[in-house]
C-alpha cells in the first residue's frame, strides 16, 4: 500500500501551532483514535518550517495520514478511523 510504513501500518501527523485552540481539540481526537488503532502518530508545529506554513498555514490543524493531507480545522473521528482502517 503506497504511503505506509514497512509493516504496512499507517502513520498520522497533526500539523499544529501554538495558542491554537481548535489544535487542542484536534491533538485529542486524533490521541484517542490513533490509540484505539494502535496507530502511530506524531505533531509538528507548522510555524517551525516556511514550506509547512506557506502550504498549510491558514487551515491548520492539519491531518495527515500517510504524508497525505486527510483533512483541516477539524478532526472528523468516524472519517479518520476509516481511512486508517482500510
């Protein structure tokens, strides 16, 4: 499967910034789902990288699943247990 990792596990990246409120809320929903899948998952911060902010800065918390943009400003659960369970 293209995009995961050698055991065929998918990884999640937040990518966040700091004094965001809806990145607080975006770190805990993809905490919970990432651990009820035993997915590995990691934050970066978008302000520490001019590529990261230039591509994602206005729409952050931004998920990646794969490397792959997965969605913005919101974590949706029930879309991002699908898309790591497939």
């Amino acid at each position: 499967m293209p995009g995961t990792g050698e055991s065929g596990q998918h990884a999640v990246t937040l990518l966040v910034r700091e004094q965001c409120h809806l990145c607080d809320e975006a770190l805990a929903a993809v905490r919970e789902v990432c651990a009820e899948l035993d997915v590995p998952w990691a934050t970066e911060d978008v302000d520490a990288d001019p590529e990261q902010r230039a591509e994602y800065g206005d729409r952050v918390p931004v998920v990646l699943v794969d490397g792959v943009e997965h969605g913005y400003w919101k974590v949706e659960p029930a879309r991002l247990r699908a898309a790591l369970s497939r």
